[in-house]
C-alpha cells in the first residue's frame, strides 16, 4: 500500500513537473516573440546608431536559430521561421514584422504576474535595491552607439510598452553558473523591477 501511495506520488510529481516545464517554454517563447517585435520596429523605425542598428539585427539572427527548438518546445510549428529568415537576409523589417505577427498572437504574451497595479513600498524598496546590487553598474552609466547598449531602464520602460519591457527583462537578465544561466529572479522581484522603474523619474 505505502509503495503504491509513494508511486503515485512521484507520477503526480512528474506530471506536476512536465506541466510547469511546459508553462515555462511557452512562457519563454512567448516573451521571446515581443522582444523580436520589438526589435523590428526599432529597425524600421531606423532607430539607434550604426552599431546599435547591427546588433538588433545580430540579435534577430540569434533568437532566429533558437526559435525553432522554442516553438518545438512550446509544441508550436516551426515552418514560419523560413520567411522571417529571408526577411531578415533581406533586410526587409515590416515583412519580418509581418510573419512574425501570427506567431506573436497565436503565442501570447501574459506580463500580468509581472506587472502590478498598485505596487506597494515594500515592493518598491525591493526594486530599489534589487537595482542598485545588480543592475546599476552596466545601466546607470550613459549608453553609447555599441552594439547592444545598456540603457538606463527607466527612460527604456517609458519608451516601450509595458508587456514588451517585462518580456526583456524575463530574458534579459541572466544569472551565472549556480542558476544555469537562467534568470535569478522571481517573478515577484521582477515585478518589484518594473515597478521601481515605473516610479522613478
């Protein structure tokens, strides 16, 4: 009885595990997705300098190699990554905006766990000192024509619209060996980012 009680216990376990492990590529993808609608528009929109132009660019060509293990992932279908890389080849920004539009919206991304509607000052403190230990050393110094600049994340949050900030900042952000390179935060110290950035002026 124990043991069939324990085996079930590791199947639920492994079910939990598998769902969650699926939640968070669709997640990823997603989030993934605007960051790249975001960077088409910047290069329509003939957006930075030179360099920063070429680095948009070098960072479509990256997220373009791995977006087909993501959509795979997120059990989504790869076909469309052909026409966003000739777009890209081209250099044809509102055709890549184009193709990746149905992808965009048929993979949603759902910024609420990150975005809050009344942060409180426990939160904002946290954002505070979350920005100040790990983020202030590369974007509080002034951001220049290189290819992919440290902007000061206040001035980018208000340039952008909120959903496509919190997609940057859930892929943007990277960890070290310990977490595997995956972003060290929660979704609560995220949200307390986004909120102090919101607040700052």
């Amino acid at each position: 009885m124990r043991v069939r009680v324990l085996l079930a216990g590791l199947a639920a376990a492994c079910c939990c595990a598998a769902v969650q492990a699926a939640g968070e590529h669709q997640r990823r993808l997603a989030a993934e997705l605007v960051v790249m609608a975001g960077d088409a528009r910047r290069l329509t929109a003939g957006a930075g300098g030179p360099q920063e132009r070429e680095g948009l660019v070098k960072r479509l060509d990256g997220a373009l190699s791995s977006l087909p293990l993501l959509l795979r992932r997120a059990e989504g279908d790869a076909r469309p990554v052909a026409a966003l890389r000739a777009s890209l080849v081209r250099g044809d920004w509102r055709a890549f905006a184009a193709a990746l539009a149905p992808l965009k919206q048929r993979h949603a991304f759902d910024a609420r766990s990150l975005l809050a509607a009344a942060p409180t000052p426990e939160m904002l403190a946290l954002g505070a000192s979350i920005h100040r230990t790990t983020c202030a050393g590369c974007h509080d110094a002034a951001g220049g024509d290189t290819l992919l600049p440290a902007f000061d994340l206040s001035r980018q949050l208000k340039s952008m619209a909120r959903e496509e900030f919190a997609a940057r900042l859930l892929l943007g952000v990277r960890g070290d060996r310990t977490t595997a390179w995956r972003n060290p935060f929660s979704d609560a110290e995220l949200a307390a980012l986004i909120a102090w950035y919101s607040s700052a002026r």
